[in-house]
C-alpha cells in the first residue's frame, strides 16, 4: 500500500509539474464548453427570438405584395426596409452594402399571378362540383408565383432553409386566402365574408413542441444540455496527450528500465497512472457539471439540469473515465515517439469525435457514417450521457453504452499488456 | 579464495529479429566484493548480458546464479539485493533529487525514516544538498550522473551493474564518481561495470571478460592479460584481440 501511495504520489507531482498538459486537461474544455454553449445559443436565439434584417423591394402593381409586406412586419421575425424603386441588379450589392442578410423581389405581376392560379383552382373546383359546366382539367393552366431572395453568403445553409419556411408558410396563407377570396367570387359573392377571413387567418394550427423522455421528468434540450457532457467527454479522451505522452517519455528514458529491476515497481506504477489520471477525469467532469450548473446562468446561458439519479451518472462517467485512460495508455504503449503519441493521439481524438457526434450530432450524418461512428468511444459515452441528461434515461437505456464500454476498455487494456509483456516490461 | 557471487553457465541470447546469437554459449563467474569489467566492441553482447543479469531480458538458453547468503537464487529473486545505473538517465526530471530519492526507495519499502537518511546520506555523498529540492531537469549532465547513481544505491545494494556511469560528464564529477564507487567496494559491494572510456576501466577493474560477437574472447585480472597479450593498456589489448574492422 505505501509503495502505491508513494507511486501515486509521484504520478501527482509529474502530473502537476506537467503544465501544458494540465491546460489541456482543465482549461481548453472550460473554453471550448464556453464557447460552443455561448456560439449554438446564439445560434438558438437568432433563429428563435432575433429579428432577421431584411430589404424588400416590392414591385408588385396589385394589393397582394403590399399585404405580404405587411405580413412580414407583423410577423414579428423581420426588421423590413422597403426599397420599392431599386432595380433588380442592385439588390445584390444593396444587400451586402446595407448588412441585410436576406432581400425580398415581390415582382410585378405577383397579384396577377396569385390571381390567376387562384381563378385556375377555384374555376376547377366549381367544374368538378357541377356548380359550372364541366371543363376539362387539362385546359387549366397556371403558372407558379415567383418571389426572389437574395441573401448574404454567411449565411448558413440551415438559416436561409429557416429564412425560405417562414417566407413560404406566409406566402401560402396569402395564396390561401385568395383562393377562397376567388371561390366566393365565383360564386357570385361580392367577396369572401370579413369574419371568415379572420377565422381562417386564426385557424392556422399551431405547433407545441414537447421533448420526447423515456422517465417521468423532461429536461428542456438545449445548449448547455447538450454541450457539457459532450464537450466532459472530448476533454476526458484528450488527457491521451499526457498520460500517453508520458508514458512514451517514461519509456525512452531510462525510468522504465529502472523499474523493471524493482520488484513489481512496473504495474504498480501504470496501476498508479490509471488512480491519477481517473481523478483528474473525474474532477474535469464535476469542475465542467459545477460550470453548467452554477456558472453558465450567470453568464445568461441555459443552467444545466441534473439528471434525478445520480448512481448511473457516477457508473457512466467511470466507464467513460476507464475507456479514455485505457485508450491513453495504449497508444503510450504503442508509439514510437512522444511526438508520435501527441500527434496520433490527438487527430484520433478528434476523428472519434466528429464520428462519434461531439460536433454535429450522429442522427444528421448520412447511414453510413452513422454505422462507422459506433466505432468511436466518444459516441457511447455520449449516448450515455444524453440519455441521461436528455431523456432521463434508466438503467436500461444504458445496456448499449455500459457493454460497449466494457469492451473497449478490456480490449485497450489486453492490448497494452501484449505489447508491455512482448517488451519484456512485465 | 574469494566466493563465487554470480554464476554464469552456457548463457545464450538470440533476438528474434537476428540470425546470430548476440551471446553464444558463455559462460563465467563473478566474484564477491571485485569491481569486474565487461568490455568489448559495439554489438560484442555486452548490453545483452548485463540486461540478462539484472533481469531485464530473458536468456535463450543458459543459467545465472546468484549466491546470496548461501542461496542459489536467479535473477529475479535477487532484484531487491541489485542497484542498477543504466546508460540513459534512468529518473524524473521533473521532480527533485529528494523527490526521486523517495519514490524509488519507497518502492523497496524503506521505513520512513531510515529513507530519510539514506536520502541525506547520498545527496551529501554526491554533492546535490544544495539543489536538493530544485528539478533535475535543471541539472548539468555531471549532476544528473551523480543522481542517476545515487538512485541506484539508495536499497544499499549488494551487487552494482553501471552501463556507462561517466559519459558526458567533466573530471570533477568523474573523480567524484570513482570515489563513491571505490568506497562501496570496499565496504563489500559487488561492481559490475561496462564502459567505452578505456583508461578508466583500466584504473578501476579488478578483472575483466573481452566479448566480441557474443563469445568470451578473453578473461582475467587487467595486468595477467597486459602480460599475455604483450600489450600496455587496455585499449591496445582490445584492437589485438578484436582488431580494427567497425562492428556497426
């Protein structure tokens, strides 16, 4: 026992002697945790609760581009400009000059053309009634309404998607509306009835989104739930940088060599490697949770929320904490150089990583890299952890993660015995 | 007669990776309390047997010996009777001499305050009191030397293997060294050695064996082999008897 405290004592002093690692180790997921939660709730609020600059310019020589015009101001998502004498070659430059990320062309006939597919359908519909003499389908022909949007190329492929949806869900109430408009007419109404209008205009259905959770209470996804534990994980596998990077000095030094000719001094100190390096992972997890808890709202970020059961969050971020070091100590064992641990160590990190769905979440990748991210340990950790802190999952929803753990852990952990013992280190 | 303290019979290695034994059937012993030399040109087996003797590497074939307080043990038994001053600097240079000292005699279950003064016997026998609790890493290669043996010595060993004890190092540290290890021997240790500085292999060894290609090429004190060989020094005994063609 004092001979392990006392390895253990000297892992410590190493490890505090080791400054560089310690920041990668501690500060970088502080800053990286920081980072990305401040950057995606951003994100999250631009989309959700920011007004979008736009510039529109509106052609239009009837009343329904004026209407949409007016949809958009009161819609609540847009700061409009109105530009109504710009020429088209200048939206472009004008979009870019006046930092608008969007531009609306209402163009000229757009009346006409809502007018004319809604006189199309509304003349079909009282043919296939028998309200009016039958006419053949074919004979309708419409054009489609066109609007353009210009829009600024920062903006991301997800925003402008976004921008196009509340641009069309609005366009489609107007067409909506003057389909009716034109239904009545044709039916020898004057027009559609004031309060039906109104009626239809307030029956839009409205969607209350609610997260899916396999326990009894739900947490609100969001930023910091997602950011903490995923960003606690990447910096628990980065500790493959010191702990692999110290155990290849370990090796090209003499110190290795010293210890074989010390009665059982060889495991011990790898033993004492895994006690030392499984409680900075324990302290980078508790320092990165106390952040999302305590610190995160004071900065105005979402708070992270506990999950109930605390047993499986402790098992869960052991088997993460086992899996990092046993992967950590197999590449100390196996490379060459300490550059070459460094170097190796981090790009798999990374590459497990953006595989393994820290970076973008795994259900946006395409099958296949689905299937090949169920390699990286990063990705089981992670689903353990979101199915905590995200689905208020049980012991049965952990099966998966606790088995692949296990595995992977054992099969580091085999791996680096064959290679220490075919060293003659054991 | 001086007792037999390691028995060495028929011992052979051969690597994986060679075709030729990098030691071939050798055999001799080693006597308690003498300082023996092991010499030879680069790839001789010299590395080889010394790794074989302190347990680091398995032999092929062969035996070794120990007689330790009327025991015949092997190598492996006897790890904790052995000090071990390898080439490299076999320490952490990130902590203190008294930090190393501590960790490595903590690994021999010293009692607390035997180790303490084992710990300040050293530094003071090497001249590192005064940066005692300064890094190694700051160290010039004269001190690191010394530390390097200091660790070695801090289980008060009965038998010292050195692999190079003195490279790099200025005179001073050098007579320092030698100083140290005469006192040992004459307190009883046995001193296994093996270096490239002739002159000082010379002046310190009792006996020496000559390898060359992993066989004994020759064994005995330094002035019966001198007179055999009709040479003056050690170097000249060396170039007769392994002639002047690069072993690497």
């Amino acid at each position: 026992m004092k001979r392990l405290l006392a390895s253990v004592v000297k892992e410590g002093l190493i490890l505090i002697n080791d400054k560089v690692g310690l920041l990668i180790m501690f500060l970088m997921p502080i800053f990286l945790v920081f980072v990305i939660t401040i950057v995606q709730d951003s994100a999250f609020r631009l989309v959700n609760e920011n007004r979008f600059d736009i510039l529109v310019v509106n052609k239009d020589k009837g009343a329904i581009g004026d209407s949409l015009v007016k949809m958009l101001q009161n819609s609540g998502n847009f700061n409009v400009e109105l530009a109504p004498t710009m020429s088209r070659e200048k939206i472009g430059t004008e979009t870019i000059k006046r930092d608008k990320l969007i531009s609306l062309l209402i163009p000229s006939d757009f009346s006409q053309q809502i007018k004319n597919n809604s006189a199309s359908v509304s003349n079909m519909m009282l043919s296939q009634f028998e309200v009016t003499e039958k006419i053949d389908p074919a004979t309708f022909k419409s054009k489609r309404a066109e609007i353009e949007l210009f829009y600024d190329p920062v903006l991301q492929e997800s925003f402008r998607l976004s921008l196009n949806n509340s641009l069309n869900n609005l366009v489609n109430q107007l067409e909506t509306s003057n389909m009716v408009s034109q239904l009545y007419i044709d039916m020898g109404y004057e027009d559609i009835p004031t309060d039906i209008r109104d009626q239809m205009m307030a029956n839009q259905t409205q969607i209350v989104a609610a997260p899916a959770s396999v326990g009894k209470a739900s947490f609100v996804p969001n930023s910091t739930q997602h950011n903490v534990p995923a960003w606690s994980i990447f910096a628990m596998f980065f500790m493959v940088i010191s702990l692999g990077g110290n155990l290849v000095k370990e090796r090209l030094t003499g110190s290795f060599v010293r210890l074989q000719t010390i009665p059982q001094a060889f495991m011990l100190t790898i033993f004492s490697k895994i006690i030392v390096y499984l409680m900075v992972a324990m302290t980078q997890l508790f320092l990165l949770f106390l952040l999302g808890i305590f610190v995160f709202p004071l900065l105005g970020l979402p708070e992270l929320e506990a999950p109930a059961h605390v047993l499986p969050v402790i098992v869960i971020s052991l088997l993460s904490a086992f899996a990092a070091i046993s992967y950590a100590l197999l590449v100390g064992t196996y490379a060459k150089t300490q550059e070459q641990a460094n170097g190796f160590g981090a790009v798999s990190i990374i590459i497990f990583a953006a595989i393994g769905g820290i970076w973008v979440p795994n259900f946006v990748m395409p099958d296949y890299m689905q299937t090949i991210g169920m390699i990286s340990p990063l990705h089981w950790c992670l689903e353990g952890f979101y199915s905590l802190f995200l689905k208020n999952g049980s012991w049965s929803d952990l099966q998966g993660t606790i088995i692949y753990l296990i595995l992977f852990t054992l099969s580091c952990q085999t791996l680096t015995y064959i290679k220490l013992k075919l060293q003659n280190y054991i | 007669m001086q007792e037999v303290l390691i028995d060495i019979k028929e011992l052979s290695k051969v690597y994986k990776s060679s075709e030729r034994p990098s030691l071939d059937s050798v055999s001799f012993s080693v006597l308690k309390g003498e300082k023996f030399g092991v010499f030879g040109p680069n790839g001789a087996g010299k590395t080889t047997l010394i790794s074989i003797l302190c347990n680091l590497l398995q032999a092929s074939s062969g035996s070794v010996l120990y007689h330790i307080n009327n025991q015949q043990l092997n190598a492996k038994s006897i790890l904790k009777s052995i000090g071990f001053v390898p080439q490299d600097f076999a320490f952490y240079p990130e902590l203190t001499p008294v930090q190393n000292l501590r960790y490595f005699g903590s690994l021999y279950e010293i009692p607390k305050q035997q180790l303490q003064d084992k710990i300040d016997f050293l530094l003071s026998k090497m001249g590192l009191e005064s940066v005692k609790n300064k890094k190694v890493q700051s160290f010039s290669g004269g001190m690191k030397r010394r530390i390097n043996l200091a660790i070695a010595l801090i289980n008060d060993p009965e038998i010292l293997f050195l692999d190079e004890p003195t490279v790099g190092v200025d005179v001073q540290s050098k007579v320092a060294i030698f100083s140290i290890l005469e006192e040992l021997n004459h307190r009883g240790t046995t001193i296994i050695y093996t270096s490239h500085h002739l002159k000082e292999a010379e002046d310190f060894c009792d006996r020496i064996v000559l390898l060359d290609n992993g066989e004994i090429i020759a064994i005995n004190d330094m002035q019966s082999l001198f007179t055999e060989n009709n040479v003056q020094n050690l170097e000249e005994l060396l170039i007769k008897l392994t002639g002047k063609t690069f072993r690497d």
